[in-house]
C-alpha cells in the first residue's frame, strides 16, 4: 500500500494523470491491517481502525502517511520535494 501510494505521488509531480490509482489500493491500520473508518473532524479527515486494535480513538492517518513518505523518500531521495510530504495528510 504504502509503495503504491508513494509511486503514485512520484508520478503526480511528474505531471502525470494517476487519479485512477487511488481506486487499486485500500488503506489498511498500520498495526493490525484491519479496515479503517474515515470520519470527518473540523477541516480533516481522521482514519480510524475499525476494530479498533489499539484500545484507543486515535486516528492512524498520519501514521500512514509517514510512512509512505518514508518509501518516497527512500526511493527518490534525490528529490527536492520528498521532504513536502512529511506532515501531509489530507
């Protein structure tokens, strides 16, 4: 999941039309891979884990998200704007 969506990123920059990648891979709870639950908070999203693995209400969005900034860094640490998606979250 986390490749996907970083290779998918990698060629957003690049200019190229992957919308229809966001339908091929599913965003799982980092810790147990269980489905998550998006609810709406104020301006954000917060992604819950629906069996709620943890024992607690956290989101696990930004978790996810660090990580697939984690393999788009590793994979193109040349690249100027991997540090962008540190923090991102939408």
């Amino acid at each position: 999941m986390t490749v996907w969506y970083a290779l998918a990123e990698r060629l957003r920059r690049a200019g190229h039309a992957v919308d229809w990648m966001d339908g091929h891979a599913e965003w799982r709870c980092p810790d147990c891979f269980g489905h998550l639950r998006f609810h709406r908070v104020g301006d954000g999203v917060v992604a819950r884990c629906v069996t709620d693995c943890r024992g607690d209400p956290g989101g696990r969005g930004e978790r996810i998200w660090e990580a697939i900034a984690d393999r788009y860094t590793a994979a193109f640490d040349d690249d100027a704007d991997a540090a962008a998606l540190r923090g991102r979250w939408w």
